[in-house]
C-alpha cells in the first residue's frame, strides 16, 4: 500500500457524530472539530490517561484507511471524496466524514448507512456532490431527516504533516479529475501550482543518466577458491530509487570481493553472472549470490555509487507536502507522485543530514520540525538504514 499513498502512525481515541446543516463556514468546522474532541476527552476518567488504540493512518488519492496495528484489520476505509473537513489542533488530527441522511427519531449512536459524498471542505474549486434524496414512504409520516456527520479523533506528533497530507491528497486527486476529463480551471491551479513544483524537480546527481548510460556500468571479475563466499552484505536499495536492485552494504576485509579492490560499499549490483537482480526481492538477490560458493570466479555487473545518496527538493512554500513521513530520521512512507519522490527521496533510507547539518543524533521532534519548516532547495542526505547501523557498528555483518 506504500506504493499508493503515504502512511503515518497515530493513536486513535474516538468517535463522535454531530449534526452537519447547510454549509459550514470554516469557523464553523473548526468549532464542530473543538466540540468533537471535547466529546472524546470527556470520556476518559478524571485523572487518568486518554484510552487509545495504536494505528495506522493511510492516505492515497483515492480512500483514506484506519489500520489497527496490533491485530493488523482494517478499523475504517473512507473514500477521499467523502471527507468534508480535516483539522489539527496541537497534537490532535480531527477526521470529519459525511453519513446518509438518518431520522431525527433515529439515536444520534446509529451507525445507520455509510457515507455520502460530501464536498472537499479544504480546497477551493473542488467540485460539490449533493446526496441522493429521501426516497417517497407513501402516507406514511415523513419524520425529519437531518444530516450526520462522523467525527474521528487521532492523537500524533505528526498531526500537522497528517492534515497537510490529507489537503494534498485532495489537490492531486483534483488535479487528476481535471486532467482526466480534459477540464481548466486556472483559478485553482493559479492558486496551487502544483503540477509546476513536481515539474521542477530533479534526482540529484542526475542518477537517471547514471543508470541509462551503458559506459557507466562496470564490469567486475573476482577470482576466489571453490568453497569460499564472496563476503558482501547487500540491501535493497529502497522503494523510491530509479533502479530497483541491491546494494553492496559491507565487504569483508579479507573476502574475495574486497580482494578484487574493484567493488566498494554503495555499488549497486545489476547482474551477476549474467543474471539480472533489477526489480528481485532481497532473498533472491541473496540466493543467487550465495549460489555462486562452489565457483571459482563471479562476475557481477555494477553501477559504481557512493554509499550517500544526496536529494535536492525544491519545495517553495511551506503548502506545498513534501509527501513522506520520517519515524526516529527514518522514511518509512512515500506519496507517490509528490514532490519528494520526484527528487529522489527513498523509503527505508536513514536521513543523515538536512541543508548540510547532521541529523544522526538529532531527536525525531526535531527532523519532523526542521521538514516541516524547510523551503526553497532542500538538500538531504541518505542511505539505506541497514547500510547505516553496520557502518556505525549497531549492526553485525552477516557475510554471504
């Protein structure tokens, strides 16, 4: 699913329904979102703390899902279209999604029918979808029908990146709905530009030519006795990469790859006896090369890297989402299409510096801060976290 949207972790404490009449001013929403929270945090006991279920929040231009992380099953599944209004208040992420029209006789805790379409509350020219009317009952009273709206309360320290994802989803999945049905409307890309921030973007280093140019690759023999390993640890090179392969993370000092003195740690192997890894899981990487013990010579093609990779993100208001999310200097979610995998931002890769200062012992408050704020070109440092903890000695190689 990480391929599809981005994915932040998050405590859930609650649901609320209120009432929803006309259209809501923003003011309006914000203090529908206050009383919802409000309702929640009255039913925690005076003195004790927020009872909270951990999950995970998915958000793609398409749905917005709740996941439970511990027995791993899907809580809600909201299509994009049906969420009216999304704020954060401190720490707090309010969800607020429409629901069919129910009875006033109805108690306001029905879960009665799932969610109508409902108009984007954050963006400007979104298009609006009324909800199917009430059906005819026959002479039958007709009781009042009020329109609900569902509220859900998340706790996390990410909560501005949370509702900032959210907008984002919306501009994307808008943009899409114009494209798609040969639309302009210029009063709301003038507004956003969007499509001109992702445009801007470039992999820096120009990794694209490293891996279209034929010369680039290098051909490396390493002779070793029958029996013996190669002596390298590899690593996937991170969703987000141009070339899906696998990375040489560590070589033993007297193993035979490192006594070739031609393979160093960063080198992305591209074959190996003529068999391509491009696009392989990890364990069939790993298979192939620890098939090779009974040979007396390997011959791997590489594209020689060094083990940084360096981004460049050209973000030139804090409106724009960057479009991933970073747990203890970690990426661990990227949005496709946005604007960090445009400039070459890979999951699974440790952030080790940000605009050329450090971050390796920085606490992760402080990295979401300093994303969270950065503009213009963002330069960043990065390599596969694996790479990192045996580079740093948290880890011990295992050789194959």
């Amino acid at each position: 699913v990480l391929i599809e949207g981005v994915l932040f972790r998050a405590r859930y404490l609650g649901s609320t329904q209120l009432v929803c009449e006309g259209q809501p001013t923003k003011s309006t929403r914000m203090m529908q979102a206050e009383e919802a929270v409000s309702r929640i945090k009255a039913l925690s006991p005076d003195g004790e703390p927020q009872p909270s279920t951990e999950v995970d929040l998915f958000i793609s231009t398409e749905k917005i899902m709740v996941l439970n992380t511990d027995l791993k099953e899907i809580m809600m599944d909201h299509a994009l279209r049906t969420i009216s209004y999304i704020a954060d208040i401190g720490d707090l992420v309010v969800l607020m999604a429409r629901r069919r029209f129910v009875p006033q006789e109805v108690d306001s805790g029905d879960s009665g029918g799932g969610a109508a379409n409902a108009t984007n509350g954050n963006q400007s020219g979104a298009s609006q979808t009324g909800t199917t009317p009430p059906q005819k009952t026959g002479a039958g009273p007709k009781g009042n029908r009020t329109p609900k709206m569902i509220c859900h309360v998340f706790e996390s320290e990410e909560a501005q990146f949370i509702a900032q994802s959210i907008g984002q989803a919306f501009q994307v999945a808008y943009m899409e709905f114009l494209k798609a049905n040969g639309i302009e409307d210029h009063s709301f890309m003038k507004e956003m530009d969007y499509q001109e921030v992702l445009n801007s973007q470039e992999i820096f280093g120009d990794e694209l030519e490293i891996f279209a140019k034929k010369e680039l690759q290098k051909e490396v023999v390493v002779p070793k006795a029958k029996g013996e390993i190669l002596g390298v640890v590899i690593v996937e090179s991170g969703w987000g990469s141009m070339l899906p392969t696998v990375v040489i993370a560590n070589l033993a000092s007297a193993g035979a790859a490192a006594r070739c003195g031609q393979l160093n740690i960063g080198d992305q192997i591209i074959a190996i006896n003529g068999l391509s890894l491009v696009g392989l899981p990890l364990s069939t990487c790993q298979s192939y090369i620890k098939n090779t013990k009974n040979q007396t010579v390997v011959k791997f093609t590489v594209v020689p890297c060094a083990p940084v990779v360096e981004v460049k993100i050209k973000r030139p208001n804090t409106k724009y989402q960057l479009g991933f999310s970073v747990q203890n200097g970690v990426i661990c979610s990227l949005l496709r299409g946005g604007i960090a995998e445009r400039g070459g931002v890979r999951v699974g890769h440790r952030i080790i510096e940000i605009n050329n200062q450090s971050v390796v012992a920085v606490p992760h408050e402080k990295i979401v801060n300093l994303l969270a704020t950065s503009v213009g070109e963002i330069l960043m440092k990065t390599m596969p976290t694996s790479m990192f903890r045996l580079l740093t000695g948290q880890e011990n190689p295992v050789y194959i």
